[in-house]
C-alpha cells in the first residue's frame, strides 16, 4: 500500500517536471524566432494562469451547479454523515460539505482548491446500491483527492497545458508574420535551418504531448487515491467490490458530461477500450485499479 502511494508520488512529480521541459523548449524556441526572449513566457503564463485561476477559486460551485447536486443535511442522510465523518478523523482534514445528485446511476467526485472549502458529493444510486464498506471506500477515494490537494495539482497542470498551446500558437504565428524567416536570414549554415525545422515540429506536437501528460497525470492521481482509501479504511477489498458496482452498472449518470466526468469515481461516460484510447482517458481501467487494489 505505502510502496503504492510513494510510488504514484514520484510518477505524478516526474510528469510534473516533464511539462516544465516542454515549456522551457517552446520558450527558448519562440524567444529565438522572434527576439522577444523570455518576455514571451510571462505573457503565456499570464494569461493562462488568469483562466487556470478563475477555474480554481470557483471550481466547487462551478461543478456542483454544473451536476445539479443540492446539499443535504445530517437528518436527511445520516448514514453518509457518519461515514464521512469517522473518514475525516482518520484522514485529519477538515470535515467536507456533504451534496447529493439525485440519480439512480452509483457514482461519486470531491472537488474544492484545498480541505477548508473541499465537498463531497454522492448520488442517491450509490447509497442504494452499495454497502457499508464499499461506501467507505469510495468516500475514503474522495477524501484522499482531498488530502492530497490534487484538485491543485489538476488546476496546475490546466495551467501548463494553456502555457503550452499559447506558446504552440505563437511560434506557428511567427512562421506566418515572417519572424522565423527573418531569424534564419541572420543565422548562417545548417544549424539555424535545422533549429528552424525542430522548432516547428516542437510547436506542433508539444498541445498534444501536453495534453497526454495532463491526462496521464490524471490517471496517476487515480491510482493514488485509491491507495490512499486502503490506507484510510483499512480495508482494499470494499473500494475493489465497489469500483467493480459502478463500473458494472448499467444506468446513465445523468448529471455527467465531459467537462465534469475527470472528477468522478468511474468515468460516467462510455468507455472506449484499446491501448491507444486509454492514452486519452482521464482514468485507469477499472481492471487495472481492482488488481491493484488486490495486491494490497
């Protein structure tokens, strides 16, 4: 379990420090092009971080309003009250906020930038449908995202993917205004040609790579979570038996759509097999996340 967690730590740190490698080469490439040095970046990283930030301060109201989730009282559901509090002790964070969406299809997402304004947000089916130790499991998954500040660590990696596409964008544009032929008129011999060509290509793959380092990350934190409920819990074998409810329901989550299924438990949306597919998932396969949990 320990081994787990450490280890899906220093995945997501490593794909963390990736993204700043492409940054730092489409900077270096677009300050070549047009002279403008590191003035470029500060632009990108401005702008990108205005709408990364706007996202996270209002991530939690955005979503809940987006998932027509409504908050529920102790008397309502007393039996969520209880489990998410005895998982707040255990996970020493503040107690979240507690939301339902009314639907018959089980799921559940936490959102919140940090554990003081953090909530957890279920649906009716996953009360329904699931037992005690499944449900601690899933809520125990929650409140891990929760611990581990990663509703941060996703709203970071928005941030670089938009660094990246600004900059993608703006080298592409030099090319056009004439400033990557302007900088090879001054260079002489084949290096300046060959920077040239790597640069654009550069450019061209670097929103896409970002992209799949943003999702792969994603999928890391998943992992990551579901190591942290067997370490909350105690007990692996209820969040396995609960993923494996979900992932085998049949209903659609209504309330789900693709700005918000990242955040669930299971992906609400169909799941599209295939080894290229899953580099563009926001989450592991279900398989997957059960052996692992398996093992522990």
């Amino acid at each position: 379990m320990y081994e787990q967690i450490a280890g899906n730590k220093r995945k997501s740190i490593l794909l963390i420090l990736f993204f700043l490698v492409i940054i730092f080469g489409l900077t270096w490439t677009f300050g070549y092009l047009t002279g403008l040095g590191t003035g470029g970046l500060i632009l990108a990283v401005a702008l990108a971080s205005i709408s990364g930030l706007a996202g996270y301060y209002g991530s939690d109201k955005i979503v809940l309003g987006i998932s027509k989730a409504r908050p529920v009282t102790r008397e309502e559901y007393p039996y969520l009250y209880n489990v998410v509090e005895g998982l707040t002790i255990a996970a020493g964070v503040p107690q979240p906020r507690c939301y339902v969406i009314d639907d018959t299809a089980p799921n559940a997402f936490a959102s919140g930038r940090d554990p003081r304004h953090s909530v957890i947000c279920v649906t009716t089916g996953l009360l329904q449908k699931l037992n005690r130790a499944e449900l601690e499991g899933v809520v125990a998954h929650e409140m891990s995202h929760i611990r581990y500040y990663d509703i941060r660590l996703q709203t970071l990696a928005v941030v670089m993917v938009g660094v990246v596409a600004l900059l993608s964008d703006w080298i592409l544009r030099s090319f056009l205004w004439g400033g990557g032929g302007r900088r090879r008129s001054r260079d002489k011999g084949n290096f300046g040609a060959i920077f040239i060509v790597v640069g654009l290509v550069l450019a061209v793959l670097a929103p896409l790579a970002s992209q799949l380092i943003r999702l792969a990350v994603s999928r890391k934190r998943e992992f990551l979570a579901d190591a942290g409920s067997a370490e909350l819990t105690r007990f692996p074998a209820g969040l396995a038996s609960a993923l494996g409810k979900i992932a085998a329901d049949t209903e659609p989550l209504e309330a789900a759509n693709k700005a918000t299924a990242h955040l669930y438990i299971v992906n609400p949306l169909k799941d599209i097999r295939g080894r290229v597919n899953s580099l563009f998932s926001t989450h592991p396969p279900i398989e997957e996340r059960i052996a692992a949990l398996e093992k522990m």
